[in-house]
C-alpha cells in the first residue's frame, strides 16, 4: 500500500508547477509515483457542475457553503476505487488538493476557524461517511494572496480554460482561506502537516518525502 500525499494551496499558490518537478525528482530516486488532481474536472459530473456554479450558472447554487462542498466531496467519492487502486500499485500517490480544501475554504466562507461546525461537518462527511482514505501527510504552500491572484490572472490570461471564478476573484475569501489553511496545519488535522514556502526547493523536498517515506510509508 502506497502513501497518499496531499498538496494543498490557495488558487495560483503555484501547486501544479512544485508538483511536477517534486514527482519528476522522487522518480529519480526509484520511487513509483503517480498524481491526481481534485476537482477532476472533465471526468466528474459534480466537479464539472460545481466549476460552472463558481461561473454564475445553476441559480444561487455557489452561494451556499455546504452545496458547494457537497459536490466537490461527491467528486472525492467518486474516486474511491481509483485512490484505492493508485495507492496499491505505487510507492507515492500525490494529491493536488484533497478535503483540506473543502474544509479551508467552506470554513472561510463562514466565517468559521477550524475548530468549528463546518470543519467536524466535512470531517464526517467525507473520511467516515463516504469513505475516503486519509492522508498520510499533508503540505500546504502558503504563499502571500496577492502573488497567488497575479499567477491566477496570468494563467487566465494564456489559458482559456482557466477562468477565475468567484471564489479566486474574492480577496477577503482568499486572505481567510490562507488562515483556515494555516489553522489546520497547526493543529495537524487529521494527519501531519509540513508548511512549505514559495521559494521551496523541489529536490530538497523529494529527499525529505523520500526519507519521509521510508520512515512512515507502508512497508
């Protein structure tokens, strides 16, 4: 059984670009490895309806905190079988964003820290009542707001297929996520968590996941 790693960051903190190179070094090192990213758009009836809601579609769909987490959590569910699957087949399996993100930002959304009713909600919704198997470890790349939305307006501005929703588009959210994110790694939520800067060194951090491996993974 492999360790499921999770990346988790604000829109445009930079994940895929760490997480490509990080993959590319663990590989190197003889690790078998492979990625998923959440919401999986395209292959997901509810990542794909609730990407459209964050667009201004489906009524007032995106103004409620607990719909919207719904979907992106019957998104997760749907991938049961295939983490499963990954996770039998592979030394690392690496998440770009995983639950911490439904619970950091429905939380934010509220108003709410992380020893609130929304996080026990997602909690219990997700790792119990649907199943889904719990991060190993998690890390959080906390990078500063404002350089996360100028990457995420860059982005838009080269791909068509990356617009900036409703949630991207609001700072205050934005800012309250980044603090939910950063409760919920200080309080080691659900399982350990590393905090990772915008300057982090992709190969220093492979030989720290690799060591971090061999320690904890499953034998």
């Amino acid at each position: 059984m492999g360790t499921l790693i999770t990346l988790e960051g604000l829109d445009g903190a930079g994940k895929r670009t760490l997480a490509d190179a990080v993959v590319k070094h663990l590989v190197d090192r003889g690790l078998r490895v492979e990625t998923l990213d959440f919401p999986r758009y395209g292959r997901s009836v509810h990542a794909d309806v609730a990407s459209e809601a964050l667009k201004g579609a489906h009524g007032d769909l995106a103004h409620s905190a607990h719909a919207m987490a719904m979907l992106f959590a019957l998104d997760r569910a749907g991938a049961v079988d295939e983490l499963a699957d990954l996770l039998a087949g592979h030394d690392i399996v690496l998440l770009d964003r995983y639950v911490a993100s439904n619970a950091a930002y429905g939380a934010a959304r509220l108003h709410q820290r992380g020893n609130e009713e929304f996080v026990r909600w997602v909690t219990e919704l997700e790792f119990e009542r649907f199943a889904l198997p719990r991060p190993d470890l998690q890390l959080y790349l906390d990078v500063p707001v404002a350089l996360a939305q100028q990457r995420a307006r860059v982005r838009e501005s080269t791909d068509s297929s990356r617009v900036i929703d409703a949630y991207e588009r609001d700072r205050g959210l934005q800012e309250r996520t980044a603090e939910m994110y950063r409760d919920l790694a200080a309080a080691s939520w659900i399982s350990p968590w590393w905090v990772l800067s915008s300057d982090t060194d992709p190969d220093t951090l492979a030989e720290n996941l690799t060591f971090w491996n061999k320690e904890h993974g499953t034998p």
